[in-house]
C-alpha cells in the first residue's frame, strides 16, 4: 500500500516514512502542499489513488487545511489523517470538517500513528472496492493481515520481500525491470552497479517457489522479472 506524507520538517518526516517502510507500506514524502497536489494528479492521471495520507497543517506556502480542501474539491477520496502540534477541540473539529478522516497532535508514538493509518484504510476499504486481497496460481496475498499463503501454506516475509510480492501480484504477467523495482521498492534511481533488486528477488523466490511444483516468479535476461504461471520461462 502507497502512502504520502506531506511534513516539511525533515526529521520528523523521516521517523514517519521509515516506520512506513519497516511496516511494509510504501512511502512518498513531500514537503509543500503544491508538490503533493502534483503527486495526487499524477496518481489520478494514472488511474492509481494513495491508501492514506499523513498531511501537517503547518506548510510552507498553501497550508495543510488548504491543501485538504483542495484534494477533496478534486473528488479524491483517499483516507487523510491530520497531523498537528494544535490541541484545542476547535481546531481538531476544523480539520476534520475540511475533509481530514482522523486527527492526531504531535509529539505522537509511531506505534499510534501506524494503528490510525491501519484503521483508516480498514474503514475506507469497507466503504468502496479498494483490493487489499490479490491472488494468482494458488498464491495469495492479504494486505490487511500482511499474510502471504501458498497452497495454504503460510509464507512469512519480511517487508521488503512482502513489498515487492505485492508489487508482483498487482502486475501479475507484466514485467518489471530492475528500474522500476529500485524506484519502486527503495524509492531512488537504479545504480547499474548494485545487485540488491536481484538479492530480494532471489530471496523472494527461494520462499515462494521452493517445493512447489510450478515456479511462478521467473527472470527475464537482461531486464526484469515476471510473475507468471509458465514453467517454459527461465
């Protein structure tokens, strides 16, 4: 699941999107409004939506209760939790009538924050189709419980193999190239020169395939990988 988090203040960004990261999601982290309403747009040009967004209200230039108004004025949807070093009762009713889905003041733990993002993609997905379940073959996927299973068999993955078994599952048949795993997976721009995208895919691999008889993620040559139920693949 992708989230976007939208602080200027940098270490507190970087707490977040690192607990993100550790957690399994996948994180984009700007730090004004109009960079995030650039990020929202090019979702929606893609046909994608964000899970959630974590969105301070202190922002340089448009501030996050604009910025709110703005996402929502564009018919998003997308599940906003609010962050903010302002307590009162007032400003918390504020915020949330401007579009924000739940509220939480800073200092705040990680462990909450996560627990609210959880609840508020659990509560958006009841509401409209968002898939948090992928299958393919007698593999399955869970999002929510962070559970992969084989032929029922439980799998246990660690969140770079379970991020990148997702990103798998959402493009089943398609290949992705070591680029977009990089970008996609660590969020920076391949290095010809490092192996790590084919470490993680052989870890992947050695846990999804091992003992089973069909193999399902396969390597192209020279550019990617594929999941594909197709035995005739390298």
């Amino acid at each position: 699941m992708r989230i976007i988090v939208v602080e200027d203040d940098t270490d507190i960004a970087s707490f977040i999107v690192k607990g993100l990261k550790e957690a399994g999601f996948t994180a984009d982290h700007v730090q004004t409004a109009e960079d995030a309403l650039e990020l929202f747009s090019s979702m929606q040009h893609g046909g994608l939506s964000y899970d959630a967004a974590i969105i301070d209200l202190m922002l340089p230039g448009m501030d996050g209760l604009s910025l709110i108004e703005q996402i929502r004025r564009r018919g998003i949807i997308t599940p906003i939790l609010i962050l903010s070093a302002k307590r009162s009762l007032d400003d918390r009713i504020i915020g949330l009538q401007k579009g924000g889905d739940d509220y939480l003041t800073k200092p705040f733990s990680f462990a909450e924050l996560l627990a609210r993002i959880r609840a508020l993609v659990r509560r958006s997905s009841m509401k409209q189709p968002i898939q948090t379940v992928f299958s393919f073959a007698d593999l399955t996927i869970d999002l929510l419980s962070h559970t992969v299973t084989r032929a029922g068999k439980q799998i246990d993955l660690n969140p770079k193999e379970f991020a990148l078994l997702e990103y798998f599952m959402r493009n089943a048949g398609n290949v992705l190239t070591k680029t977009m795993i990089m970008e996609h997976i660590w969020d920076y721009h391949f290095d010809p020169q490092t192996n790590v995208v084919d470490v993680l895919a052989c870890r992947l691999r050695n846990k999804i395939d091992k003992g089973f008889e069909s193999r399902l993620i396969h390597t192209i040559r020279g550019v990617g990988y594929v999941l594909k139920e197709d035995s005739n693949i390298s």
